[in-house]
C-alpha cells in the first residue's frame, strides 16, 4: 500500500516534493453524476439569410428558400455543437431523426475551441 501511495504523491507536473497527494483513479470510472444533465437536441434543416425588409413583408403561406437542397442530411446539434446527421423519419405520427453520420469525437474536440 505504501509503494501504491507513492506513485499518487510527490511528482505532478515536474514538481517534485510539494506534499500535496493526489487521489488513485476509480476503478470504474464512474460517471453516473452527470447522467442527469439536461441537454438540448436540436435538428437544424437549413438556414437562410434575410434582410429585415423581407422578414415584415413575410406572412401566412410565404415560403422561406433555405441553404440546404432536398435530400441532403440535417444536422443534428446538443447544445449547439454538431454530434451527428440524419434524415427525417416518421414514428407514431411525429417526427423523428435517423441517425446515418455520427461526428468523430476528434472533430467534436475540435468544435469546442471554435
């Protein structure tokens, strides 16, 4: 136990001797503290730019051209960070998504920083 308390004091970050311990990591590494986060999931179908002009002049029954074309995948976003694509799907009478891409966690990573 001692040799094991050794490996978790003394050296941290190249400084050697500062007392302070650090605790072994978990076994099991357990998570089950964050499994209660909410979390907001949303599908983004496109996205259009418009000049306040045209926003006023909008009413019941315009239609608003968005960037994407039909048949390309939407963009599914947790708390507006991209995760995954997928395509629409219909599941008791609402609509669903059908994951087909999900986002590499190296790209996710790199999604923090921008």
């Amino acid at each position: 136990m001692e040799q094991e308390q050794r490996s978790f004091t003394g050296e941290r970050e190249g400084k050697e001797g500062m007392g302070e311990e650090v605790s072994p990591p978990k076994e099991n590494g357990n998570l089950d503290f964050i499994l209660d986060i909410p979390l907001e999931i949303s599908v983004e179908l496109g996205r259009a730019k418009i000049l306040i002009s045209e926003l006023l002049q909008l009413g019941q029954g315009s239609v608003v051209e968005l960037s994407k074309l039909a048949g390309e995948p939407l963009e599914i976003l947790v708390n507006q960070k991209l995760v995954a694509r997928g395509e629409v799907v219909v599941v008791n009478e609402k609509f669903g998504v059908r994951l087909t891409d999900i986002i590499s966690p190296t790209e996710r990573v790199k999604q923090l920083g921008a």
